[in-house]
C-alpha cells in the first residue's frame, strides 16, 4: 500500500508526497485548503487529517485527471471546475486508473500490482463548483482559484497570496502534456497562458504536481513562445513518443529530453489541438 511522506516548503504549505504526484495543504489560523487528492490509493484523509491536528479544511481539484482527482471520494466537499465535471468516470474507470499507474507509476514498486480492493471508493456526491478569481480565506492566508484552461478545459492553478506562490499543476510545465484526456486547442491554451502571464507580479515561486515541485517563472514565457510557433507553423513539430502516446514536440530535444537550443520548457501536443 502506498505510503505518504511529507515536507514543510513555505511558512503556510505543506508538500504531501505520494509515488508520481503531489499534493499541498496550504494552513491558515482558521482553516485549511488541500489541493489536489491523488492517486486514490492509501488515506490521504487520514494522513492530511493527522498533519492538520484538528484544523478544519476543505479540498480543491485543480483538473480531472486521474492522478489528481481520485481520491476525492474520501472526502465530504470537493471543489473543481464544472468544466471538468464530465471527465470524472473516465478517469474513474479501474483500467484506465491501471493502465496510468503502470505508466506513470512503474518507477514505484508499491504500486506494480494495483487490485480493486487497493482503491478508494467513487465519489457519489456531486462535485462544487470552482470559479476563476474564487478565493479560500484560511485566515490570515488566502488562496485565488485561476482559470488557465488548455490541459484541460477546467485547469485550475492557486495563488497563496501571502507567500507570492504560484501552484501551476500540469497547467504549464518543463514538459506540457496537450495529449491527455480534456486538452483543448492549442489557441485556446495560448488564451489561457496570456491570462496567467496578468498574475506576474503577484507571486515570485512556481510549485507544481510532478518531479522536481518547483520550476522557474520564465516556463511560462517559453510556453507562450511555443505555442506561437506551433500556431505559425514555424515549431520542430518533430513526431515523438511521451507517456505511451505518438505526439509532437514543439522544439528539438537531444537524446536526455534537453531541448537543443539551451532553453527549458516543451510541449507536446497531436493533430487533434490544431
């Protein structure tokens, strides 16, 4: 069974780590805000409860995808963009959890041989709603739900004011998925980029969902640029394998996943978000 460490990376958040994926728990004096649920394996409830000692809390999803929202049956409310809403069987269904946690979960031994009984159960009540500018006051910390719609249609990233943090998620990273379950058009993902680029000044950290947790502001301007270039047709648009599916990279990589020219970000999208 999987088992759950933590560490303490701002004055107010709290980083869970469970194999291929994070969580945070972000703390006020009031309340708390959990974003993100997982895999769906193992207590998350338990073990965010054991962290918080008593401290009341609600939960927050920032997109359907499988290794961020199944564990959300464990829990009483859940607040995810109403865009997303019609993904969540999907995503739920056994052989798709399976068949990512084989791909995503191959380097973590605990979580080779996956049964039924491993999982948590579906969630039967319905999800909130979670707006663009929605904001969680924990008490003396507060939390601004922005919509960046692209990875999906609901992608949803969270400013902790107080600390100038910035949790991007899948949203916009070192290597951007648009191949998944939900991508929209890469137009429509350059829209949602252009609107996060007006938080600049209001956050020096970017925390995300995968791998290394931070990453550095400028991902998001060499997004912006390739999805410019793939939209002029001027991209690599080099035909690829990433995570099990045929797609394209945007720019040249070597043969580490470094791109060629010494810059940092790529993205990988197929003919469906032209």
């Amino acid at each position: 069974m999987v088992k759950f460490t933590h560490d303490q990376i701002s004055p107010h958040i709290i980083r869970i780590i469970e194999p291929g994926v994070y969580c945070y728990l972000v703390k006020g004096t009031e309340k708390a805000l959990l974003i993100d649920t997982g895999w769906g394996i193992g207590d998350l409830r338990g073990y965010a409860e054991y962290l918080l000692q008593g401290l009341p809390y609600t939960v927050a999803v920032s997109h359907c995808h499988v290794d961020h929202v199944n564990g959300a049956g464990l829990f009483d409310e859940v607040y995810m963009s109403e865009k997303d809403w019609f993904m969540y069987d999907a995503e739920y269904d056994l052989q798709h959890r399976k068949n990512d946690l084989k791909m995503f979960g191959r380097n973590y031994p605990e979580m080779a041989d996956i049964v039924m009984a491993d999982f948590n159960c579906k969630r039967t009540d319905p999800f909130l709603p979670l707006h663009d500018g929605d904001v969680f006051d924990l008490g003396g910390v507060h939390v601004r739900a922005v919509s960046v719609p692209g990875h999906t249609a609901g992608m949803t990233m969270f400013l902790i004011e107080e600390d100038r943090i910035m949790f991007y998620g899948d949203g916009c990273t070192k290597h951007t998925f648009m191949f998944t379950n939900g991508a929209l058009s890469i137009r429509e993902y350059l829209a949602g980029l252009r609107y996060l680029k007006t938080y600049d000044d209001c956050y020096d950290t970017v925390i995300r969902s995968h791998n290394i947790y931070t990453q550095p502001k400028h991902i998001l301007d060499e997004n912006i640029e390739l999805c410019e270039l793939i939209l002029a047709d001027q991209d690599a648009r080099r035909q690829t394998v990433t995570a099990g599916t045929v797609c394209y990279e945007a720019a040249l990589t070597d043969e580490k996943g470094q791109r060629i020219d010494g810059k940092t970000a790529n993205l990988y999208y197929t003919d469906a978000n032209l």
